[in-house]
C-alpha cells in the first residue's frame, strides 16, 4: 500500500511506543492511587503534562486537561463554556463558528441550538476556505461567549487567521470592559491538523482554549487535550470523579498521555525539516495531478496559506469515490474528505462553504503527505490516476 491520507491518522513511531510499553505492563498504577504504584503513574503524568505545557507556551499544569482526543476537546469547549455562560449571562449564549469546521464542532454547535437553546452563528469562508476577521467582528453580539475557528482545515488545508481573530476578539471584550459588561467572550481553536507543521503557541495565537489529538502526529490513537487558560470559565461534561482537577471524571489513560507528550515533543524538534520535506513532495504532487486535464487544487492558491501536506483536487466530470476506489485497488489510500465522514454519501461541507457545487464537490480527493511517503510514490501514482480518470469520465453519466 502507498499511503496518502496522513491527514486522516499517522502510525505511531517507534520512539513513542518504546516511552508508551512500561505503563501497560510494569508501571501499570491508577494514578489517583496513594501508594508507590499510582505514584509512580502519576509522576509520569505528570512530567507529560510539564512536556505538553512548555510546547505550547501554557503557564499552569492546570490549562492542560487530557481527553480521549480532539472530538471530546472540541465537544468540551463549546458545551463546556455555553453551560457556564448560560447561568451565568442568564439567558441563551450566543457561539460564532466557522462553517468549514470538523464535524465534531459543527454537530455539537447544532446541538447547544436545538437541544440548549443556544444561538449559533456558522461563519461564511472566500472560495479559498478563509474566514475573513471582520466577519468574525460583525457578527459578535451582546451575547457571544465563544468564537471557534480552527487553525487549519483538515480537508483542503487553509490555514485560518486565528492571529487576526484573536485581535478582534480582544477588542471586543476591551469594549466590554469599559461599559462595564461582564459577559466573557473566549476564542477557541482546534488546532489538530496544523501542530505538525506550525509552531502552536497559546498566548502568541492569542486563543483561550485550544484542542490537540496525539494520532495526527505519530502518537496513539484515543488520547488528546484541550488546554484552557486560566480564568476561563466552563462547566465539566463528564462527571464522576476529581480526575484532571474536577473538570474531566475518569481514569487517565497513562501510556497514551507519555505517548502524547512524547509525540509532541518529537513533532516541536523535527517540524522545521518535517515541513520541508513533506512541502516539497506535496509540491511534486500538485505538479504531476496538473498534468490531468479538467482539476482544479481546491482551497488557498498561495501555498503559504495552506498546511504542507494537503493537497485536495476537485476533477470534474468524475465522482471521488470512484477514484478512490480505484486507487484502493491498485494499493493507494488516498480520502475524499475528513476519515470521520468517509462512510457518508453527503456531498462535502467544506468543499460547499467555498461555493461549489453539490455534484462539483463530489468530485474532490484529498491526498495527504507524510513520512511514510517519497517521491517514487507520486510517479507510481501517476501511472494509474491518468487512465483511471479517463476511464470513469468516459464511463460517467456527469458531463462538463
């Protein structure tokens, strides 16, 4: 099989597996245990959470609170500070999200309208996938809580101006401020596709909460993190237990947060020559793909606006999942989209908010680079997709 799809998940790399195994098996305590053995798990949660603090800039253990992964992150920020808010605004909270989000946050924002009451207000993107700030700005009201725009689309990989976002965020609530309104108002990014590949530093993206999951960067599947700044006001949605200080009950998963922490550290040290690298054969990718007639790359044109190791093209005339399926055969993984909707038959959300159609944006794949990858993979590739593309177009009842 040659790999395209790392967007999706990555393997786990041996480094972090070796750091993982004495936790399964011979460190092995509950880390709320009193004695040797939790305290033994315990510390080496605890130096994970110090490893974790110092990447991304945070200031207390405490902003750091473990997870299953970046669905529970996301589905804890928005739930989390839309039920603080609620009682403490006193009335329905309004939410400003951008509609190219990951599903994770686009359903649980649908959930606080219909099941909550809350107002939500799904941010329009440029055919590039990019939300334009003074969006953001007009569409804060008296009642906005929380602003959610992810630093990096994990379909056609637009890197969203959460830097600008913030400064609009922050202007906001200096208003506030000196009205003497106390109503809080918290940026929130998931930042699960970008951390590979940028630096994520808390204060320098000005951002309040901020979701991570260790499989998009060689760590293991099922473990994440949301961190929150301190002050910042949320109510727990997992209750029964005073694990990670009261705000997510259950048992901490000790071998997969080392996992994390050491992923983490591996993906801070590489990411300057692991960009590089994976950049260049994105480069090569995009070059080859444009030699097929009738595609077009979706999302920023300035490569410098979109994450290195996506590369998403919509070709028209065609359906994507027949590439895929095609490309299946042949031994290539490549997605028409995010994993998590790969069993769907919905046209893409993400491709849509851009302004394209729903036959167009069935017609998109979603390749994704990695360290599994080189360049002979391309050129194996482009010995197939040509003639595959040719074949469906001329099988396909979709004409241009």
């Amino acid at each position: 099989m040659i790999y395209f799809d790392h967007a999706a998940t990555t393997p786990v790399k041996q480094e972090v597996k070796k750091a993982m195994d004495p936790y399964f098996s011979d460190k092995w305590g509950n880390p709320s245990s009193i004695y040797g053995l939790g305290r033994e798990a315990r510390e080496a949660m605890c130096e994970a959470r110090q490893t974790i603090m110092g990447i991304l800039g945070a200031e207390r253990p405490s902003e750091i609170i473990f997870t299953s992964g970046a669905t529970e992150s996301n589905n804890l920020a928005l739930k989390g500070v839309a039920e603080a808010a609620a009682f403490e605004i006193g009335g329905p909270p309004h939410i400003i999200v951008s509609a190219i989000e990951h599903h994770c946050v686009l359903d649980t924002a649908k959930h606080l309208e219909s099941s909550f009451g809350a107002e939500v207000t799904y941010l329009s993107v440029n055919e590039e996938g990019l939300v334009n700030p003074l969006d953001v700005e007009k569409a804060i009201k008296d009642n906005t809580v929380l602003v959610s725009v992810m630093l990096g689309n994990n379909e056609m990989g637009a890197i969203e101006p959460v830097k600008e976002i913030s400064g609009v965020i922050k202007g906001e609530r200096e208003k506030r401020e000196k009205k003497g309104d106390k109503t809080p108002l918290y940026f929130h990014t998931d930042a699960v596709q970008a951390f590979a590949f940028m630096p994520v530093k808390v204060d320098e993206l000005g951002v309040d909460m901020l979701s991570l999951t260790a499989h998009k960067f060689y760590g293991p599947k099922g473990v994440g993190l949301l961190y929150v700044r301190t002050g910042t006001k949320f109510a727990p949605q997992q209750k029964g237990g005073a694990q990670e200080k009261g705000r997510r009950a259950g048992t901490e998963n000790v071998p997969y947060i080392v996992g994390m922490a050491k992923a983490m550290e591996m993906a801070e040290k590489n990411r300057e020559a692991y960009s590089k690298k994976v950049g260049e054969l994105t480069d090569y990718l995009v070059k080859r793909v444009k030699e097929i007639p009738k595609i077009e790359l979706i999302g920023p044109k300035n490569k410098e606006k979109r994450l290195p190791h996506i590369a998403n093209f919509l070709f028209k005339g065609v359906e994507g999942e027949s590439i895929l399926i095609n490309l299946d055969m042949l031994g290539f993984a490549a997605s028409s989209g995010s994993a998590c909707t790969s069993g769907s038959l919905e046209p893409s959300h993400v491709t849509k908010a851009m302004g394209y159609s729903d036959l167009e944006a069935h017609g998109t794949v979603r390749f994704s680079l990695g360290e599994l990858n080189k360049r002979s993979d391309i050129d194996e590739l482009m010995k197939h997709l040509p003639g595959i593309i040719e074949k469906l177009r001329a099988m396909s009842p979709i004409k241009e």
